[in-house]
C-alpha cells in the first residue's frame, strides 16, 4: 500500500459506512432484518470502528506540515472540548424528532424542548466544535483533510437533515419548529434533577476524555 493509501482507503470507508447504510433501499432492509435497535447498535458499532480506523490512519499517513503547533493551541482545543462534552451529555439518548439520533422520539414535547430550543442539531454542533477544536493544533495535511471534512460535513448536514426530516414529517416538522421556536429560550427544563445529571455526565465525559486521551491516541491534551 502506498504511504497515503490506508487514509484514501479509510477515509472511503468511513464515508461508505455512514452513507450507503441510512439512505434507501439499504436502510428499510436492514431495520427489517435487525430490527430498530438491533440497526441503531451495528451501524453505531459500525461508525465508530470506521472512525477508529480513519484516525489511526491519519496518525500514519506521511506528515507535511502546513503550518507550525503553538501552545495557545492546546488552550483552544480544552476551552472547546468542554461544551462538545455537555452538548453530547444533553443531547444524547433523548427525543429530538427534527434531527438524528434521537431516542424515543414519539414522547417528545415541543413544549419543553430542551437543547432542541436552542439548537436544533446539537450533535452536528458538538460535531463541528470537536473538529475545529482538533484542526486548529494538527496542522499536517492528513489531519487538516480529515478534520477539515469532519467540520464541513456538520456544517453542511442540519441542511441534509432537516430536507429528510420534512420528507419523513411532512406538515407536522413545520408545526414541530413553530411550537419549539413559541417556547421561552430559557424555559426551565422539565426535571431540574434530570438536567444537573445530564451536566454532570458532560463533565465526567470531559474529564474522561483528558484522562484516556494519552492512552488512545498517544499525545496528551494538558502537555
């Protein structure tokens, strides 16, 4: 294989396995055969392996550097991996109708919205934080080309779900967005316990992350 050949290769990868899988007629055969729970745990198992890989092979990929690392760099990239954290601790496993990855979508109430007042995709927000807060301390071509398409793809997806969401929907995702836009920004949420948890979780999440961060991909973030 060719010194950039396992990027290329993993890169088509990760783009094939987050593509072909959700769009039609891949997807309605495949929650038929796994059921929906069963498609929602492998094509998550399957991302992550394809991420996994993706970011090992830009660690491997032949290094030409495109501008020098700083150490207010490092500031940035902590600053921002904090509300990633807690946007993915607040988002995460709760209904949100109008974007994916929402669980239990049919219980949810546009009239406590949640993080959905505030934005209505907050994991391609916590995706475009995460890649920017990577780009700007990895300034080698592989890792600027794979961040790079990390934070183009968040920006450009709220636009690709939000057309698929009002196919699935039709009148009722404008009547959806009417009645969350309706709600105060700041309304309070429906279970105060329930909130401080999740803001907790975000903040273990981080705190996790820092600590696993050497192991995993060798370099440490406080250095």
């Amino acid at each position: 294989m060719t010194e950039w050949g396992e990027f290329a290769l993993a890169f088509a990868a990760f783009l094939t396995t987050h593509s072909v899988p959700i769009r039609p007629p891949m997807r309605p055969v495949l929650i038929a055969l796994l059921g929906p729970r069963g498609f929602t745990l492998a094509y998550s198992l399957l991302s992550l392996g394809a991420l996994a890989w993706l970011i090992a092979a830009a660690g491997r990929a032949p290094y030409v550097a495109l501008w020098h690392w700083a150490p207010w760099q490092n500031h940035l990239t902590l600053s921002l991996m904090l509300p990633v954290c807690l946007l993915l601790a607040l988002a995460i496993v709760r209904p949100n109708p109008l974007s994916f990855g929402g669980a239990g979508n049919d219980r949810f109430d546009p009239v406590r919205p949640g993080i959905v007042r505030l934005v209505r995709h907050p994991l391609l927000l916590a995706l475009a934080l995460w890649a920017a807060a990577h780009l700007v301390p990895n300034g080698d071509l592989a890792h600027v080309l794979l961040f790079g398409v990390f934070a183009a793809f968040a920006a450009l997806g709220g636009r690709l779900v939000d057309r698929r969401k009002q196919r699935e929907l039709g009148a009722r995702w404008h009547s959806l967005r009417a009645e969350i836009k309706a709600q105060p920004v700041f309304a309070g949420p429906a279970s105060w316990s329930g909130l401080w948890l999740r803001l907790g979780t975000g903040v273990a999440l981080y705190a996790a992350l820092l600590l696993a961060h050497p192991w995993l991909f060798g370099v440490s973030p406080l250095s």
